[in-house]
C-alpha cells in the first residue's frame, strides 16, 4: 500500500502544500494557498481608524499560516483521492527570519484585542528591514566586546535577523515586548499550532538566531549590553532547548488534523527554512556540491564536514542543513530582480513590440538575441550590486555598475551582461568557499530561474568552470519539507530511518545538464579578472565612490 | 542704402547660404541644399557595376558642393527680393577635414571616368575613419622621431586629419596619389571654384594639416620616414603659402556668378573651418571666453595671446581662428549623441507613451522628469564615453561607464546623471586649460543644443561655476562666414576693416543667461571629484579595462 508525505511551504506571498509518494518522490498533488493579509507593508488589516506602517515596514497575519493548513491540505487530499490514514508524516518550511511575539500558551499577541493595533505584535516577515539601527547596535556592541560568534556569521549580521527585530520591539515598543511570554520563530509557532509542542528548530536558530550547537546563544551580558532589560532574553521568551533539523517535533494534534483532515498522531517534523530544507530534495547529502537557490536573489548552500571560517558569508551552522554537517549559507542580494529591473526600466519599445507580436515573453525576446552574442562580444563588464552585496562583501550600500557601453550599445547586450555579472558573483562566493577549505566540486540549481533560463544556466557553468544541474521537481522546499516529514514518520510506518536514504528514493535531478565550454571559459577567466578587479576596487575600500554617492543622495532628499 | 552678405555653410548632410544685413547682423532669408549624394558610405554613386565600400569609409562628392552654391544663393536672393547688386561679399566654412585629390586646373579626380570607379579619387568626408593605421603610424614616426609639433595637438594626431587621409591615398591608391596635382581641402577647393585663385586657409593648414605660422610643415624627412615617396608632398601637391583666415581669397569669377545669380568682382574670403567660424559669430573676439558649439558632439574653442602647450587639447594654431590669437581648440566627442543613443536604446516604453500623449518630445519628457531631481539625487554617476574620449585622453578606446544604479533607478535618472557626466567633461577641459595659462571665464554656447536645453545649460553652469550664455543666431557658421564676407570686402563698400568690428555690429547674444546656483555647485564641486578620480582610474592607465574589452570584444568578433 502506498504511503504518502506532506510538506507545507510558506512563502512570502502564500503558501502551498505538496503531497509526495514516498516510495519515489512522486509529486501527487499540490495546492496554493494567497494569503489573506499578504504582505502588509501599508496598513493593518484592522477595523476602525487605519494604523500606518513607517518605511520599510513589512508585516504578516499568523492566522493567514493557520488558513494555509486549513485550505491546501484537504485540497491535495481531494485532488489526489489519497486516503488520509496513507499519509504518514508531515513537514513545512518557512521564510526566515519571520517572527512573532506569543503568549504562554501560543496565541499571537496581534490577536488580542488589546494589542491588534500596535504594528509590534504582528509577525515580522524576514524582508521587514525597519531594524537596521537596532543590527548596526548589535554589530557594533559585538565587535566592542570582541564577541567570537561574529566571525561565524562572516563578520556582520542583518537587520533581518531575530535579535534585530526583537530589540526594535523593545525599543519602539517596551509594552509589547513586556507582554510577550515568547518571542519565536513563525514556523517554530506553526508547528506548535499543529502538535501542541513547542520546539526551536536548529535552522532558524543557528542562522538567524545567533546559536551555535557548541556555545548555544551570545551570553546574557552581552545582552544586557544592548540594553539592560534584554539581560535574559533567551531565558524569559525563547528557550536554550534547540531542536536539530531531522527530527520530530511532535504528533499530529486532534484539533490540527480536524484542520487539515488528516489523522492525528502522525509524526511532524521540526520546522525548516525554505532554502534549506531545498538542499536534500535537490539530492544533495554530503559535501562539495553547492546548492544555489536562485530566485529573485540567490542563496548558496553547502555542506561540509568541517569548522572553516569563510569571511563574507552569511553564516555556517552545525546541523543546520543536514544533521552531522556543518551548514555554509552565502548569499546574493538580486538576482532575478535585477533582470526583471531592467525590463521595467531600460529596455526600449522595440522588444517590447516583437514580444508582443511573438506572443512571447519580453525575458525571452532578450535570452533569444543575447544567445546570438559570444563572451565577450558585447565589450560589457557589470557590477551585480544593484540591491547591495550580502557576500562576501555583506554591504547594502554598494550600487550596480555597467562599463563598456558606446552609442550602439543593445538592450539584449546589457541583459546579458548582467547575467554574467551575476555568474561572476556565484563564482566569487565559490572561490571564497574553496580557498577557505569548504570544496565546491558541482551546482546544483533550484528556483524560479533555471528552469526558465537555459542561456544563464549556460554562462553559469561557462564562468564557474562546474558542471550545473537543475533540482527534478519545480517545487524543492515543499518536497524537502514532505520528505522530512517521511524521515520522521519512520522506516516502520513506511518512511525513512535517515534523510540520506530520503533523498535517494525521493530526490532526482532534471536530466539536463550544463557543461563548461572550454572555449567561452577562457574568455571569461579573462572577464572575471577584471571583474575581481573592479570588485576589490569599488567594495574593499580603495574607492568608496558608491557609499558617497549614497550620502549625497540621502543628503539631496531631506 | 542697405548692403548684405552671404555666408555658405557646408555640413556633413547639407549646405545652406545665409543672407545677412551688414549694417547688424539681422538674418534675412536662408535656404538649405541636401546633398544629391549625401554621405557616401556604402556604395559609389556610379554607373556600371556597384563599388562598395569598406566599412569606416565616408565620402563625398564634389559636385554636391557646386550644387549647394547653384541653389541657395538664387533662392535666398529670390525670398528676401535683395539686388545682387547691394550683395558686398561672401565666405564659406566646412567640415574639416574634407578632402580630395585634384587636376592643376581645379578638376577632382573623380570626375575624370579613368578615376571614377576608383573609391579614393572621391572627396574624403571629416568622419571617414578608415586611416587609423596611418595615423598610427604618424604619431609613431613622429615620437621616434622626437617631432616637436606633436606638443602642439595635445601629443597625438587622428585618423580623421589631413596627412592620415593622404598616406592611406598612397598607401592603397598610389595611382591616385601620382596622379593627382593637388591635395586639398574640399573649403579651399569650392574657393577656388568660385574665384580662380587657389588659396589654403590658415585654419584648417593649422588645425588639420601640421602647419603652423612660425614652422611651417613638418620637415620633408619627416615625410620620407612616413614613406619615401612622400618626401616632397608638400611642394609637389600642397603649398607653403598659407593664407591667413580673415583675408581676401580673391573675386567672384564670372562663372561662379552665373551659378549663384551674383555680381562678379564681390569679395571672396579665404574658407573657414564651421565650429572656427562660429567663435565670432557667438560675440568671441578676445581671450577669455570659450565658444561651445554643442551638438552631437562638443568643440570648444578659446583664444589665447600666447603660446601654450596644453596637454590633451585637439591642437592649437596662431591666427588659427582669428587672426593676432592663438586658438587653441578642444573636443568631447559625444554628447548629444549620447543621449540619442539613450533615448534609442535605454528608454522604456512608458515614457514613449507620455511623449506621444502629451505631443512632446520624448527628450522634453526625460528633461521634465530629470529637472525635478536635485543635484545628487538620482544616486548616479557616469563616465561620457561612450564614443571614446577626445580631450584631455585622447583616447578612442575609452567606453562609457554608469555607476550607481540600484533596482529603482529610472530613465530620467540616468539621462540627467549623462547630461551630468558631459558637463563634467567640459569642467575637465576647461580646468586643463586654465592649469595651463589659457583663462576661461565665460562659456558661450552655440549649437543644436543648448536652444532646446534648459536644463542641460543649468547644469553646465552648475558644474562649471560660469555664467553660460548662448549665441543669438541659430546658424552662426553661416552667420560667422558672412561676417568674413562682410569683412574682406571691406568698409568702403560697406563692410568692415576687422573682425571685431564686424563682430560688434553683425553678432549678438540671446538675452537668456544662465548662472551657478551656489547651492547645486556646492554638490557638483563633490560629485565633480568623484568623477575626476574616476576619470582617471580608467583614462589614465591604472585600470585599462576599457582597452581590455574592447581587445577581447574584437577578438570575439573575428
């Protein structure tokens, strides 16, 4: 009898549900979910008088979590025929950090009427970037103290991260971090919504938490060196208890399966990040091959077997990704946002017509003419910073740049010199990984872009010089999520007793696979020199140009 | 009794004939002639079998010129209802350097059918570029040499001059080079035409041609290191009589009358260069002042009362654009192209929209937006060379640079941070002047431009700190030319016995003037340094990316 895996994925907008075989890894069925709320970056969804947001401000609703459950679940068990008492195990993955303060006994304190319109006791989405005094403080106070644990997270963490956020509530916002029994992660808080046991996943906590599994959480003077009242934090409102990513959280609870029509008692999964738990479903279960996941930005991911500090990346943990390795995360700030900026922006009619008229898409019409063009050709050299760069420089104040250009310079030469820019980008974290100990032998691709873009997986492999494969299913962190969901059911009720066997039954690569051309490698060794070259000069201090220009223009808008 | 002079104006695409009132300068009929054969750059205009060109070819031919004089003169006779009899003189100004291979009687080679098939017999246009590897070979020569007059052209002579287009004639035609009794400029040559007398001006001998007042040509050695065969070039096909600018060439011969309705016997003047003529035709009689003549690309010029090497100039020439000064010229080789191409090519289709809308152009719309941005704001910075850098680099190989952008930034943006980066350039070429004893006080504006700019010209004066004011004429070549005219026939027939006089009565300036507002310098004199560190991190040798690109670019191409 066939039995079945769940794996809820929460993104930024909704979130989807994936039933899974988990004999194969066969996708049965899928549904999605839009969040109610969305992304509230204007105004709470609150009655009465309407509560602005400041700048930079981004918000979620925690019950929009519980309908996800409510709503895709019973759809894929309708669309599939699958009979609930087959599906033996559950999993779900999340944005990170997205967080939220909670009472005792787990209702979000936005839901009280008390404090539904105070901003501060909503979940805070990870893109809520209003924190940034409050990670400048953090940083600072960690360097002046000479706080070891920064060097794990390449020197510099972000205003997105959990200690970020909760010292803005505690700044702007002393009643709600007072009244906040718990501060945690959302998908800690789901997963407790689902099994009625609290549990901090090792994932969230270690990349975005500041533990480590070997000096658990920055101490408490460090903390009261923030300020006084945030001495015990981690004692008062989250928990030293840390749950490694593999293991159970907990059974199914009555309520949770009512939600969801699925039996209760069945094993569900500590909670995981997106990016993360993608790296086992894109078969990846050991060391030296890197997993990029590559949407609007792009997250890299590897795996080694060894402590390594590498400056520059987001950050390592023990047991982060996969249990028994030490996780590496690197990240891209844009990616795909920067092509899809320039087709708002910079690219003229003309394509725009022939897309039209070609009934294709305008992304399309550029890929078709810039794969006409050799490396090279197009005499352009880019500057991939035009959101910043998170590694290895981890500076949001670094802008884009684009070199080479005449008065006969095309729409289609640009948006390939951005992609390059890009792959030069990839290849300068995969030099910084490998010539700090961590082996990058092989990419391994996920996201929204590879699939879409065979000329970008191409220039990839052509620049990083590795043969680039591409994730099997469309969907890897909801399939990551179902085959955790499979390990803690167990090899007795028909899952699996290690993620390694997992991912072998339930993991595939896309049969495509893109090899370096020798020749376009060696102009583009010559083109990534120069790259280096203007990376070093723009971002490692010799010209600080791009930080002026940031002032001045700051300066220009008061 | 009122008594008028005519100015002839050969462009690149057309010739016009101004009709101007001696007694103060009023404009009283003009009429334009389209070059029959235009910009000869594909095929020749002969009959038989198609004689393409190779590619950086440009020609003309010399009979256009002929027709230019047959059709405006009559026509701007016929509008305005002038006796030819009340018409005192005449003067003509042209591209340089234009040039053709002729008979002892005047006759182009390519009007002779043994020659015509035969591409090099044909008029070489300013921008035929085919020459770069004798001008290659020239600057060579003459720094092995150790040859002094490279000083004066800023150290390096272009593809584009006189001797360039000459050894290429030799080099691939040597049939043509011995046939041909003359060299010389297409300005000399139409003078000739019209009086019978061969004459060289001083300006384009000067500018073009290696010569100066005080040391002639360079040495016939120097010539016979080039190639032997061009040891006498100069006393074989050229000549050492070079006639001053602002002297009489000779009289309307009886036929040149008949073509242009006109009464033979008038004042000819000795031909002109069209941005030189326009220096006292924008009010320039003096040191001081520089003239910009601001179109697709910018040529400025400013007299000085003594010698002075500036490094990176286009050249400087005693009596070279009025005679008692020195005229010392420089050039950015884009500007208003640049934005062209912009517009082209970088522009989406929204803003064409709004242009068609509100029935503007779509520079007016860009402007519009860019003018509500204040100095700084748009984030942006960029290098003006995107068709090389003409002064102070001397450097076709640089390209275009745009640094700064991030996943907002928007067309207006970059079009002001382009208007910026030109205006920078010019501050570059005035300051190289001034740091060398030739004083800039005030800019003059004449040109395409600066009419239809209002923004554009508030920068200038921004970032340069002058005062910018703009030429009263909108064709002050043709009003320059019929000044000369004016002048060489001289005040008993009602003309004038100088230049400054005739300047005084006949030139003005439009009321409009624009000057710095200490606010926005304040910020131009901080973006203007960052633009001179990169300027230089790129122009002067510490990072050749440029040059790099471009190699592997051609290398791509093969």
């Amino acid at each position: 009898m066939a039995k079945y895996a769940i794996g809820v994925d929460y993104g930024t907008e909704s979130g989807r549900a994936l039933l899974v075989d988990v004999k194969d890894g066969r996708e049965v069925a899928t549904a999605i979910f839009k969040y109610t709320n969305g992304v509230i970056d204007e105004r709470l969804p609150v009655d009465g008088a309407p509560v602005k947001l400041e700048p930079d401000w981004a918000l979620q609703d925690p019950e929009d979590y519980i309908r996800v459950l409510k709503r895709t679940v019973p759809a894929v068990l309708k669309q599939s025929g699958v009979d609930p008492a087959d599906v033996i195990g559950i999993g779900i993955d999340f944005t990170a950090c997205t967080m939220l303060p909670a009472l005792a006994d787990g209702r979000p304190l936005c839901t009280l009427p008390e404090f539904r319109r105070n901003p501060h006791s909503w979940v805070k989405l990870w893109k809520h970037h209003a924190a940034q005094p409050e990670a400048d403080k953090i940083n600072a106070t960690a360097e002046a103290m000479g706080q070891g644990w920064l060097d794990r997270y390449g020197g510099k963490i972000s205003s997105e991260w959990f200690f970020s956020k909760t010292l803005q509530i505690l700044d702007e916002a002393p009643e709600i971090y007072n009244a906040a029994d718990r501060l945690l992660e959302a998908a800690d808080w789901v997963v407790w919504q689902m099994t009625g046991v609290e549990t901090r996943n090792s994932c969230t906590a270690g990349y975005k938490g500041l533990w480590s599994k070997r000096e658990g959480f920055p101490s408490d003077d460090y903390f009261a060196a923030l300020d006084e009242r945030l001495r015990h934090v981690v004692d008062e409102k989250m928990s030293r208890t840390i749950t490694p990513i593999g293991a159970k959280a907990g059974e199914l609870s009555a309520q949770a399966a009512k939600w969801m029509g699925l039996r209760p008692g069945i094993a569900v999964a500590v909670a995981n990040v997106d990016a993360h738990v993608a790296v086992p479903a894109a078969t990846v279960t050991g060391v030296g091959r890197m997993v990029a996941i590559m949407g609007t930005s792009t997250c890299h991911m590897v795996l080694g077997s060894e402590e390594k500090l590498v400056p520059g990346i987001c950050g390592y943990v023990e047991d982060g990704i996969l249990p028994g390795f030490f996780g590496f995360e690197a990240g891209q700030s844009a990616v795909g946002d920067i092509f899809a900026a320039f087709v708002e922006n910079q690219v003229p009619p003309r394509y725009w017509s022939q897309a039209r008229k070609e009934k294709k898409d305008i992304h399309q019409v550029l890929e078709a003419e810039a794969a006409m063009l050799k490396p090279g050709e197009s005499g352009l050299l880019a500057l991939d910073w035009y959101n910043g760069n998170r590694s290895v420089l981890v500076d949001v104040d670094l802008t884009g740049l684009m070199l080479g250009g005449n008065l006969l310079t095309k729409a289609p030469e640009m948006y390939r010199a951005l992609i390059e820019a890009t792959a030069y980008g990839t290849r300068v974290i995969m030099e910084a990984f490998e010539s700090h100990g961590v082996a990058v032998n092989e990419l391994v691709t996920a996201g929204g872009l590879p699939e879409k873009n065979p000329l970008l997986m191409q220039i990839y492999a052509d620049v990083t010089g590795r043969e680039i494969r591409i994730a099997g299913s469309k969907q890897t962190p909801a399939l990551g999520s179902a085959m955790f969901g499979a390990l803690v059911a167990g090899k007795k009720a028909g899952g699996y007793d290690s993620i390694v066997d997992a991912a072998k039954k339930m993991a595939r690569l896309n049969k495509i696979s893109y090899k370096p051309n020798k020749g376009a490698q060696k102009v583009y060794d010559q083109l990534f020199t120069e790259y280096v070259t203007l990376h070093d000069y723009f971002g490692r201090g010799a010209n600080d140009v791009m930080k002026r220009l940031k002032a001045i223009k700051a300066e220009a808008r008061k």
